[in-house]
C-alpha cells in the first residue's frame, strides 16, 4: 500500500514539474503582497471569510495596467473602479486503506474542480462566483459584498456561515488533505444568507453575524417524516450565526510575522424538522462511525472555539467545537408522561494542528515558495501533523444503558480519535503536493466501517493546482 | 368425549381466572405463569404507534419500553406479527428484546409474542392447548394471559406468547445450535415424498437457525426423513424412520391434537400445519414443536380421525400395534387430564375481569369493523399506501412465519 502511495506520488511529482512553466504564460508573477498579511487574510481564507477579512488585494505593479493582466492569475482591470480575477481549483487524490475491505486496493479520486470569477465594483463592492463541477455540482459561492466602512460591512448571497476556523479556511490553505473530523461533521458550512460584518482596531476585532435560510450544506440531507393525520408539515427554520475574533497582539509592537495570534469563539442556531437528521461521525477510512440512527426535532446549537497562530515558519491553530440536536417529543413515554423529550444528541470534538516550513518560508498568509521547482530551487516543503477526536453520545447521563434504538434515551455513543502526519511540498505558486498518513481509532469498532478492525490506517497523495 | 372437550375447557378456563394476581418473582416461569393475568405495559411513540396500525401489511419495527411486574425494560423493538390473525384494530404484536441491542435477554428471552386472539374469540383455546401439551410431557411454548396497556391506557386482552427461538430450544432440548424449521402452509400436505431435490422441502420448511448454511446441510436429513416414510418397507417402517423423528413423539402428539380437537395442527382439516421441526446438532433426528393452536378445540363433534387415511406418516404408524396403542392411550390419558382439571378446578369461581374485558372490546372491535368503508378510509388508505416504506426492515424475515402463511381455503371437511 505505501509502495504504491510513493510510486503514484512520484508520478503525480513528475506531472508538477512541468506546471510552472506552462502557469507562466503571463507576466513573471510578482510576490503577491497578501502573502504579508496576517492569518486570515486574503489568501489565508476562503471566499466567506475574504469579505469578512479581507478587501480585494492586487500587486501594486498590475493594479496600475488596465485591461487583461496576469497578476498570478488572469484578470481584468479598469483602475479601481472593477476588477475581475478568474479563479481555479484542480485537485486528484491516490489513496490506499487498511484494512482493504472493499478490496480496490490504491484507487484515484478526483477532488475538488472549481472555477470562477472574483473582483470588485469601486471600492465599495466586492463579489465572487465559483462554480464546482463536482458530483453534486452546484454554485459554491456567489455573493455581493458592501463594504461602505471597513467595521460596517453586509455581505449577501451563498456563502459559508462564518463557523469554524478551518472551515472557512480555502482548500488552497490547508494543511492536511483532509479537514479535521470535527470540522468535517459539526460544522455548518454554506449556505444562502445574509450577513453583517467588519474589522475594527487594526483588524484586532473581527465580527460577523449572519442570519441563513438553513443549517448549511455541510450536514447530510434532512430525513422527511410521514405525517400523521392533521399534523403540519415541518420544515427546516433558519439559521443564524455569530463569530468574533481577537488578534490582541496586532496592538502591540511585535513584527508582523509573530503578531497574528488570533483567538475566537463562534454559535449557531439552527430549528432542525423531525427525523433522524442528527449530525453524523465519518471516519477518514470511509463510512461512518456514528450514523442518523436516532430521531431529533427542534434546535440544533453549536459553539466553537478556535485559535491560530502563523509564527515565522511555524504554524499552529486548536479548535473545540460542540453541537448539539434537541429531540423534542421523541421518547417513548413512561408511566407519567408520553412522548416526552430525550437527551440532546451531542457531538463533541477537538484537534491540535501545526506545521513547519523546513525550507524556511513564512508561514504567515500561506507558503509561497522563494525558489520555486524550474525556477532554481526545489520549492518548499512544510511537515505538519495532527490530533484529533470526535465523539457523539446523549448529553447528560442518562440512567438507561446505552442503545441503537432509534428512540433511545442514552444513544449508543462513539467516538474517533486520528492523529495525522503529513509532507506538503509547494512545487510553485500554484502547485503543491500533500502526502498524509492517518491512523483512526474508534472507541466501538463494531459500529465503525469495518467492524473488526481496532485501528483504521489510510494514505493519499493529494495534487492540487489553483490560482 | 366431545363433552369432556366442552368441559375440561370450561374448568381449565375457570381455574385460569380464579387467581387474578401479580407475580413477585422475575422468572420466565413468573411472566407465562397462567394462573395470573399479566399486565404488560408497552410505552410506544405516538406517531410510532399510528404507522404500526395504519400499516397492516408492514412489519416493521417500532422501538418501545416496555413494563412488567415492576420492571420496565427499555429499548425493545415491537412490529405487527400474524397474517390470519393479523389486525391494525387490535393488533398482534412481537416483542424482541434484542431488536437494538443484539444479545440482549429479559428473564432468558429474546423475544416474546402477544396474541391478540382475533381467531379465537374465547381468548384460551391456545393458552389450554399448550398447556395440555406440555402436561402430557411435549415440548410446547409457553403462554399466559395478558392485559395489554399502551401508554397508560387499556388496550386489549391478549395471549402472552414465548417465541419459538434459540432460547426456547435451550430450555426445553439444553441446546439450541440445531436446526430450527418453521412449517410455511402453502398447499395440502401430508408427509408424502418430494423427490430428491431439496427446494420443495426448503418451501415447506423455512430455516430459523443457521440460516446461511447450505441447502443441503439444512435439508438433506429431511428429505431423508420423508423418504424413508414413504419408502421404507413394512417391516423396515419402525427401524428406519426412527432414525429421523421418534415415533412415539410423533404419536402422542397427535393423540393429544385429537383430543383438544385441534383443527389445524399435524393432522387437522388443512393437513400439516402448524409446527417447528427441530433437528439436534449433529443429528438427523427430528422432533416436532407445535404452534399457533388458535383452532383447536374447533368443536363438539370434531372427528378423532381427522388425517389418519391421508397423512402417510400417520397412516403408516397406525399399522404398527405399538404405536397404535400409544397412539390411543394417549387419548385417554389426556381425556383423564381433563377429569383431573374437572376436580381440581375452581367452577363458579371465575373472576369476571378477564372476559368481561375481553367481550366489551371484542364488541367494540365488531363496532368499529360494521362501518370502516367510507369515503374518509379510503382517503386514509391512498395515503398510506403513498407513505414510503422508512422504519428498518425485517431482517429476520419473521414476517413468514407459519401463522403468516396464505390465507388458507375452507376445508375439504367444511366444503
């Protein structure tokens, strides 16, 4: 299995080796002056976060053209009255399990495949559409941002709900091939919205707040129920968040590159209809770990706390998330009362990441190879690792034994606990190859994926190429 | 004889009623304790509880709690369970206690069933009948009559079944790695050969352990079986038969069938019905387990003969003098049980709640039954026949059970 990971891996390599050469067709790219900038930044974030974060960024070199211009990317300008930059993603995974059960051995997935436009109108409106032709293809993002004052901004449109740091980082600036399991199951991601937001004191406080039509694409679809004789159909509430960071130390006298220190908290409500629509644990091997076996109603919460730092070369962010489903009515009585509320479903999970660039690039704003491959160097190299768990269990200590019944006032919890290693090398500006090991270990194998395994290993080799 | 029947029923009923109280002890032998009625408490979700009985034809499962003699047991899963007897007015009910949580026993059970004796008004034909059974030394299920409450709230009078299953067979045999069949009425059937190949006997006879074994591990000692019924020589019939069921078994069981004139058993006016066939580990020896005596005591004048001509099993056994005179002895001892009951009964004593609850809503069940085909069911029924099927299936495959089998015609006796 590793064997063929390495051998792929090299022949996705060789397959990079030609990239920069052919991305260059433009003017020789100038240093991107968002790399400067502070986690979270512009090219630190994803498109929901860029217009809560970040105004639109060009080289000053090409700012000044009008026109088509190649600054990293392909783009139209006329001064600073509008701005359009293409945008594009291409990603391709190799990836091997043990155990094999499915017996595929080392399979090729494609990952994300995404292309779009985003710029500005006059300073004061900002907008973005990207499209994913992916198997659920679908509009990714697509929003207009005002943005009359930096502190008072309204973004509208699709979006992701500003919940969860490493959710509303782009997949350009992640530092594992995969998201942790407790971003991947608890936390919302897009949807269509509206939401106010802004930066105040140095960018040393950010706000959003942001009311949504419902819970995100991120859960797996709502179960519908049958209804009973004159019972209203239930539908999904809307949703709203709210999200604050602090960078204390942009108000001091650090350097730029050790400032961005930045701790944050995140809530969302959500009114989930009746079903088994509770959040689900998916295990990085494939299938899940705790599966819609329960029936919920009524609100689903989460709250999220998160930190990040980019120091030099070295990176390191943690976050805790919870989220709980209420089950309102979904008992099965007793002799006191019938269909009474259960205990909330609750997931609970963490994760502790960092990175170190070993070919000494900052790490501030992304890692932008100083020589990159073809161009008098080998480009950059990052090692990275993580730890990980996410549980899901009744809140509370509920007196039963714990059961699969899908009434059950005490679930039959799990959890899964991962640690990740990982090699990034950033072969040039658009280009970079992620290699990771994962090793899972769930609490109850029995209701994992592979039921007889005590440990679930996994490897991929992950290209990616985008501007 | 006949009057003996109506008699020996009659005091059994009486002594079943006379001792209404509730049992203290948490045995198996508590729960099917006959001589009390069991209130069973089921707490079911309401929306649960509507799609059980608005779906007849389903048999999915719904969890519930449910609560006996002072202790509740969480988490059980309950479906619909019946085909003749199967009612969303008053509806037969399996109850698997390890439906949600695999292993899971109450009292040594994983499952229950409660009747809901819509096939046999009088609400004890089967509760005598496997009481009978058992007091003649045949293995036979257990049951007890049960008051039914959900949510609170009376619901019924119902027979307390124990479920032929693994844990049945480890009671009565001290093992249960055999093999388990449940006869599947399909057609009239008297023991005659099949031939060689196996499928029309995996027809007759649905596996219920070790289901994933071959055809031939499961079927090939019973094809045997009913080939050498039906081959083997005269004087061969004893030795070479015996190999696959014990005779004498075989002969005292449908001795006491005919005298609790039982309708539907091995010999009834349907032909075989009504039975599990258990093969031992390591064995080709097969034994009979009765079930489903929801037409036995079928009447007054019910023949004593029923089948002795037509099953070639029986026909055969009545040529040897042995078994003839078991087969007739037997009859007369389970005539005596019934005088025994007569004086030990307690006539007159009869307490009125069990039947007295049972008519009223046995009335109420005719009620609600004169007048269902109005434009409002029919509208209740387009939608439900709209709804998805959405609770977990059975994996079980339990809704084939022999009481599940077709509708069966009239029988050729009451043609």
């Amino acid at each position: 299995m590793r064997a063929s990971n390495a051998i792929i891996g090299a022949f996705a390599a060789a397959l990079f080796a030609a990239t920069p050469a052919a991305a260059q067709i433009g003017p020789a790219p100038a240093l991107d002056p968002s790399v400067s900038l502070p986690a979270g930044s512009r090219l630190h974030v994803d498109a929901g976060l860029l217009a809560v974060f970040g105004a639109p960024l060009a080289s000053a070199a090409a700012a000044k053209k009008d026109g088509f211009v190649w600054d990293n990317r392909p783009s139209i300008r006329y001064g600073d009255w509008f701005q359009l930059d293409g945008k594009a993603l291409l990603e391709g995974a190799v990836e091997s399990h043990d155990p094999d059960d499915t017996g595929d051995g080392t399979s090729f997935e494609w990952g994300r495949r995404r292309f779009g436009v985003q710029g500005s109108v006059t300073k004061y409106v900002e907008y973005e559409a990207t499209y994913g032709w992916e198997p659920d293809g679908l509009w990714r993002d697509l929003y207009v941002n005002v943005r009359p004052l930096a502190y008072a901004q309204v973004q509208g449109g699709r979006f992701k709900i500003p919940f969860g740091y490493e959710r509303l980082t782009g997949p350009r600036n992640l530092d594992f091939v995969y998201r942790s399991r407790v971003s991947d199951a608890l936390t919302p991601g897009r949807s269509v919205g509206v939401m106010a937001h802004g930066r105040v004191f140095k960018r040393a406080l950010r706000y959003a707040l942001g009311v949504f039509e419902d819970d995100g694409e991120q859960p797996p679809d709502l179960e519908s129920m049958d209804m009973v004789p004159d019972e209203q159909p239930q539908e999904q509430g809307r949703s709203w968040a709210a999200r604050a960071t602090v960078a204390p130390l942009r108000l001091t006298s650090l350097p730029g590159k050790y400032n961005n220190l930045e701790v944050g908290g995140a809530y969302t409500h959500a009114l989930v209809p009746e079903g088994r629509n509770h959040l689900q644990g998916d295990t990085v091997f494939g299938g899940e770990f705790f599966d819609r076996q329960y029936y919920t109603k009524g609100p689903r919460t989460r709250l999220g706390l998160e930190i990040s730092w980019a120091i030099g070369q070295a990176f390191l962010a943690a976050e805790y998330i919870v989220s709980r489903d209420a089950r309102e009515g979904q008992g099965v009585g007793n002799e006191t009362q019938i269909d009474p509320d259960l205990p909330e479903i609750e997931g609970r999970g963490w994760y502790v990441a960092g990175a170190w660039v070993i070919t000494g690039e900052n790490r501030d704003g992304g890692v932008n190879p100083k020589r990159p491959l073809l161009q008098g160097g080998f480009g950059a190299v990052e090692v990275a690792a993580r730890y990980e768990k996410l549980s899901f269990a009744s809140a509370g200590s509920p007196a039963e034994p714990p059961s699969r019944s899908p009434r059950a006032a005490n679930v039959a919890g799990n959890a899964d606990s991962a640690w990740t290693i990982g090699v990034n090398w950033y072969v040039n500006r658009w280009a970079k190859l992620r290699f990771n090991f994962i090793n899972e270990t769930l609490d109850d194998p029995a209701l994992g994926p592979a039921p007889g395994a005590s440990s679930l290993q996994t490897m991929v080799t992950m290209f990616q190429i985008g501007f | 004889m006949a009057a003996r029947r109506l008699l020996a029923g009659a005091l059994l009923l009486a002594a079943l009623c006379a001792d209404v109280r509730e049992a203290a002890a948490q045995t198996s032998a508590d729960l099917f304790n006959d001589q009390a009625l069991q209130r069973i408490d089921l707490y079911v979700n309401t929306r649960d509880w509507y799609w059980l009985r608005a779906l007849p034809e389903s048999s999915d499962y719904y969890p519930a709690n449910m609560k006996w003699n002072g202790t509740t047991l969480t988490n059980v899963g309950i479906r619909l369970r019946g085909s003749g007897s199967r009612s969303t007015t008053k509806p037969a009910l399996r109850v698997d206690f390890d439906r949600y949580d695999a292993g899971r026993t109450f009292l040594g059970l994983s499952a229950i069933s409660l009747r809901n004796n819509v096939q046999d008004p009088s609400g004890v034909r089967e509760l005598l009948t496997m009481k009978t059974y058992r007091a003649m030394g045949l293995k036979a299920p257990r049951m007890a009559p049960a008051a039914l409450y959900i949510n609170n709230a009376y619901f019924g009078f119902y027979t307390l079944t124990e479920e032929i299953d693994e844990a049945f067979l480890a009671s009565v045999f001290g093992e249960s790695s055999g093999y388990l069949f449940e006869y599947r009425w399909s057609s009239y059937y008297y023991f005659g050969y099949l031939g060689s190949a196996l499928a029309p006997y995996a027809a007759l006879w649905a596996p219920r352990t070790r289901t994933t074994e071959s055809q031939g591990s499961l079927y090939q000692p019973v094809e045997a079986m009913i080939r050498s019924i039906n081959d083997a020589s005269g004087e061969n019939f004893v030795a070479a038969v015996s190999q696959y069921t014990d005779l004498n078994v075989f002969m005292r069981l449908v001795a006491v069938q005919a005298a609790i004139a039982e309708a539907d058993g091995l010999l009834g006016s349907w032909a075989v019905n009504n039975h599990f066939l258990y093969r031992l580990n390591g064995r080709t020896l097969h034994d009979f387990i009765p079930w489903d005596a929801s037409s036995s005591l079928h009447a007054l004048d019910y023949p004593l003969h029923v089948g002795h001509d037509e099953n070639v099993l029986m026909r055969r056994a009545l040529t040897v003098p042995s078994l003839t005179s078991l087969y007739y002895d037997t009859l007369v001892a389970t005539a005596n049980l019934f005088d025994q009951a007569d004086g030990a009964g307690g006539a007159g004593q009869a307490a009125p709640g069990i039947l007295d609850l049972h008519v009223a809503f046995d009335e109420a069940l005719e009620e609600i039954a004169g007048g269902t085909d109005d434009g409002d069911d029919r509208t209740q029924r387009e939608r439900l026949k709209r709804r998805k099927r959405r609770v977990e299936p059975d994996e079980d495959h339990e809704e084939n059970r022999a009481d599940d089998a077709p509708r069966k015609p009239l029988p050729r006796l009451l043609r």
